[in-house]
C-alpha cells in the first residue's frame, strides 16, 4: 500500500478530489447565471490540462533528483484538489446543458457517467489483483 507519513495516498487522494467536487458543484450553483456554461466546461478542460501536465512534470523532476517526497506530495494533493475543482464544475456545467434538452440527453450523460465509473472501479479491481 502507498503511504506517506503512513497515511494511506488512496484515501487522501480520493477524499481531496471528493471534498473539492462538492465545492465545485456549489461554486458552480452560484456562479450559473454570471458565468456562461460554455467559460465553465472550457475551466474544467483547463484544470484538468494543467494538472497533468504538473504531474508530468513533478515525475521528470522526481526522477532527477530535484523534488523531495514532501513536495511532490503537496503538488499531487493540490493538482488532485484543482482537478476535483474542474470536474466539478464541468460535471454540473454538463448537466445544465442537457436541462435544456428533451430528457433523453440527461439519460444519456447518466449513462455515460455509470460507464465511466464502472471501467474504472473495473480496472481499480484489476490492478489492486495484479498487486
């Protein structure tokens, strides 16, 4: 299990993108009549760009020796927290679009919701499996 200062990294990555998706998503009911959906979805596309491409850049600078663990771990709790912030409020941002739209469009992006989730916890089991 990946730990640091032996908290477990599964946990405190999954409960700062869960606490800040919820902040999202409140920050996103205030903001829906000042801010048109289409800035918001592009701010999610946008925060999710800059995180991975801070991660990528976090892993090269780990590698060669020029970050420690203690800031690469702050880096990742706050690219995950910045992240959840994205996908927040694009997520409800793209729920507001399909309110607009015969019933069948908000089926469909709960659909592919429950997909997504689905592959994913199938591949979490897969690899916790082939650990």
């Amino acid at each position: 299990m990946l730990s640091y200062n032996r908290n477990n990294m599964a946990f405190i990555v999954a409960s700062t993108n869960s606490y800040m998706v919820c902040l999202a998503v409140v920050i996103n009911v205030v903001l829906v009549n000042r801010v048109s959906t289409h800035k918001r979805i592009s701010f999610g596309y946008l925060a999710f760009m800059i995180s991975l491409f801070s991660m990528a850049l976090l892993i090269a600078l780990t590698n060669l020796k020029v970050v420690d663990s203690n800031v690469g771990f702050l880096v990742t709790i706050g690219a995950t927290a910045f992240t959840g912030i994205g996908c927040g409020v694009q997520e409800a941002s793209y729920y507001g679009y399909a309110g607009m739209l015969p019933s069948k469009y908000t089926r469909a992006i709960m659909l592919g919701e429950s997909f997504a989730g689905l592959v994913v916890s199938v591949n979490r089991i897969v690899t916790k499996v082939d650990h």
